[in-house]
C-alpha cells in the first residue's frame, strides 16, 4: 500500500493530463463543454476516479459521456505516459453531481428569499406587541423601583459581611497580637 500523500499527488497529476488531452487531442464531436472537476486515485494506485460536467442540457451530457468512453483507451495511454508510474491505473468517469448540488441550493435560497420578501410585507406598517426595546435601562423609571428593591436585599447582605468581618477582627485581637499574620488578616 502506498501514502495518500502519493495517491493525491498522482490523482493531481491525472485530472490536469486528462484535461489537457481533452482539449487538445481529442476531436470527437460529441464532445461537448467538458470540465474535468476532480480525480481521486484508490491506495493501490490501479483505480483512478475522474470526475467531469458538461455544460448543457442533458443529451449534450450523454453524448459527452458516449465520447468520454469511447476515449478512454487514448486518455489511459497518455496517463501512462506522462505520469511515468509502473501501472497506469484504469480510468473511470463518473459525472460530478456538483452543479445540480448548487442548483439545488440556489433554488433553497430563493425560496427562502421570497418568503423573507413575504414576511417584510406583511410587517410593514405593523407595532410591536410590546416595547420596540424590551430590555430595562438605567434611565427608565421602572429600573430605579427594581434597583432600589435589589438595595435592600443588598443592605441586608452588606451587614452580615461586615459582621463576619468584625468577628473574625475580634478574635484575632481576642487570641493575642503578637503573630504579625493575624493581625495582617484582621486589618
């Protein structure tokens, strides 16, 4: 078995030789507007997978694919001969479902662009049940009412703090100053 470091690179190495042999050798006329997307290569380097679209309705796709297999024999030979490797691998070509993937998610977008579309119509003009803000700021009149609650219970907490505070000073100075560190944490 080999790295797929080497697999991607010779897969690289495929997609660019095919393409260039498409455009430049092959002259079949059933060959149309053919885009070679992708290759991918097995880990034992005998399989090559090339991906291809062909830009045009769908009998242009089936004639292109008709000359794709009629010229395989040409496209692995020059594979071979330009990759240099002990094998040349078979060739496979297989129709990139990419373009109707994205057509796909285009059409998504567009419904939901025209529902985005639907739904501002039929808010404008429209209030808000509520507030427009329903979040309290410090300049509204019912923030100081609900600040002031929250002060008491505040108050309330300030004074067990502060005599925690003056217990823990008392026993300090209660059990003898002469240890600098509690009279340190008294202070």
């Amino acid at each position: 078995m080999t790295d797929n470091a080497r697999a991607r690179k010779l897969a690289d190495r495929i997609q660019v030789v095919v393409a260039e042999t498409l455009d430049r050798r092959i002259k079949d006329p059933r060959l149309g507007f053919v885009t070679i997307t992708d290759a991918r290569v097995t880990g034992d380097l005998r399989e090559a997978t090339v991906f291809y679209t062909v830009y045009g309705d769908d009998e242009e796709r089936a004639a292109s694919a008709a000359a794709l297999e009629s010229a395989k024999g040409v496209l692995r030979s020059e594979v071979g001969r330009q990759t240099g490797v002990r094998f040349t691998p078979t060739l496979a070509f297989v129709p990139d479902a990419l373009p109707d993937n994205a057509r796909t998610i285009e059409d998504l977008l567009d419904k939901a662009r025209a529902k985005d579309a639907e739904v501002r119509e039929v808010s404008t003009g429209k209030t808000y049940a509520g507030d427009a803000d329903p979040y309290r700021k410090p300049d509204d009149e019912g923030y100081e009412e609900d600040a002031a609650d929250a002060g008491d219970a505040g108050d309330a907490g300030e004074a067990a703090e502060a005599a925690e505070a003056t217990g823990a000073a008392g026993a300090a100075g209660r059990a003898g100053g002469d240890d600098d560190t509690d009279g340190a944490a008294a202070k």
